[in-house]
C-alpha cells in the first residue's frame, strides 16, 4: 500500500507525466525557504562575479567555467535582460539574478532539510516506483523576476516547489499531458569536446517528425500555491511563460536519477560530481517496492 501517495496519484502521474501535490511543505517550510533564497540574494557578492548570464535558447548557453564548476557549489546566475550594453547591472542585484544553484541541496541546511532529509519527500519516491535507488542533484531556486523572468522551455526530470504563489501572469508551469509517452528526445544540453556548453542533437528525420507530431496538443497550465509540489518526468513536455506580472515567482527544484549499477551518468552532462562531493542517495536503502514488487 502507499506510504503518501494515493493509487489514483500513481495512476495519474504514469499517464500524463506530471502530478501536482498541493500542500507537500507546510507554510513555516515554505516561508523559510522563500526567506533564505531572499538572504542568499542580499548576500550576492555581485562585486566580484563573472556576471554570467543563464539563457535558455538554441544558440546562446552559457560556457563559463562559472557554471561548469557549480555543481558543489552555490552560486548565482542573471537574467539575459539584466545586463546592459555596457556589462552592466541595468537593476538592484536581487532583481537580476534568474537562479541559484547548483548545490543547494547539498551545501545549504534548510534546503538539505527538503531534500535529503525529508520523510514525507522518502515515502513520496517509493510510492512512485520510479527509481530503485535514487540520487538527487541540481537543486536551485529559480527567481523569475518580474517583467524579465525568460521562458523556460521542456526540460529534464525534477521536483518543482513553489515558494509562492504561481500564476498565468508570473509564469506558471504549463504540461501537454502524456507527451513523456509519444515524444521522443531530440536533443540534449552536454559538455562540449571544444570547452564549454551546447546541445548534442539525438534525432533522425523520423523522430524529429514524431517528436513534432507528439507536441500538437493543448497545454495546460497548472496554477500553484506556495508549498505545492509538481513532479515532472524526465520526457514530459512542459514549459513556462515569460513573467509579465510585477510579482516575483520563487520555486525551489533539483532532479532525480537513478543511481549505478542500474544507470551509467554519462561523461557528457554538463553536470558532473567531484570527489567531495558526490551525488547524495535520496533513500535510507533501495526501493523495495520496486525490488520486490509483491510489498507495493
């Protein structure tokens, strides 16, 4: 029997590929993370950084050694609007920062509190049944600034927070339900031979003409309260608007793989862990329920 997730939850996240959760983090939770992510950007000593840029377009991603190295690391990433022609702040620091990442869940306590630490997030992933023994990497929060806070297009598996409210003005999640079953990857965001970062195209014609096929569909955007939960599979086609609104959207999110013998992490993801530190086991031991199905 599931711990915290019902059967028609299971059912309904195998069959459109997402599944919101309201109310996962309480308020108390959910306001101390949105309190700590509002420090850490008072904190931002933009004096000495890089001012590197995170963008999510074809031909622009960022390549510095910046970002490649943040994996075990907390740092902070600006919007592409947020730079003038210059190379200059256009905005106070704490409206120009599109995320903060990548090793929040490791290095920050409250944020390793939600993470690795949290019973109901443990129950959570064996209910599912999605991974035997799961790491987690890639944590940030994700600040979609108000009047620049870019789109966001689909992207990799992960677990989204919202640390307040989410609406169709200040760019709420959008899902187009099922396409994890019909739409096929075509390219992935890799660590180039030539230094630093870009997309290594998968498709042939035919799955481009699959892929462009799985992806006429509706939409449908999934309005959120601070505290709730939006899981998304690894190939479900998702997206979010630009913020148009005068209201920030905080989300804090980090990503689940499964871990080795079962998986190989590829030499080719941008992301990589160091010796220091590693990917961090999600679970206390390996999903049994997926070891031994007769216990789901």
């Amino acid at each position: 029997m599931p711990e915290y997730l019902t059967e028609a939850q299971i059912d309904q996240f195998n069959r459109n590929g997402y599944l919101l959760i309201p109310g996962f983090l309480d308020t108390q939770e959910t306001d101390k993370l949105l309190a700590r992510a509002k420090q850490l950007l008072d904190e931002f000593p933009v004096e000495n950084h890089p001012l590197t840029r995170f963008t999510t377009g074809d031909d622009n991603h960022v390549g510095d050694d910046y970002f490649l190295s943040s994996g075990d690391k907390i740092r902070f990433f600006l919007e592409e609007d947020a730079i003038d022609k210059n190379g200059k702040l256009n905005r106070d620091k704490q409206r120009a920062v599109n995320k903060i990442g990548h090793g929040l869940h490791e290095l920050d306590p409250l944020f390793r509190r939600v993470t690795l630490e949290n019973e109901r997030l443990k129950a959570l992933v064996r209910d599912l049944r999605f991974h035997v023994d799961p790491v987690a990497l890639q944590s940030m929060v994700i600040t979609k600034q108000p009047e620049i806070g870019g789109e966001d297009p689909p992207s990799a598996l992960g677990f989204w927070i919202a640390l307040e409210r989410c609406t169709p003005e200040n760019g709420a999640l959008s899902f187009l339900p099922g396409s994890h079953l019909t739409a096929p990857i075509t390219k992935r965001f890799v660590r180039l031979p030539t230094g630093g970062t870009g997309f290594e195209t998968l498709a042939t014609p035919e799955l481009e003409a699959q892929y462009a096929a799985a992806s006429e569909g509706k939409y449908i955007l999934e309005a959120c309260a601070p505290g709730d939960l939006v899981l998304i599979h690894g190939s479900v086609l998702h997206k979010s608007e630009k913020n148009t609104s005068e209201k920030t959207r905080f989300a804090y999110t980090f990503h689940m793989i499964e871990s080795p013998p079962r998986a190989t992490y590829d030499a080719k993801n941008w992301l990589q862990p160091t010796p220091n530190m590693p990917f961090s086991h999600v679970l206390d031991e390996p999903n049994l329920k997926l070891v031994n199905p007769t216990l789901a």
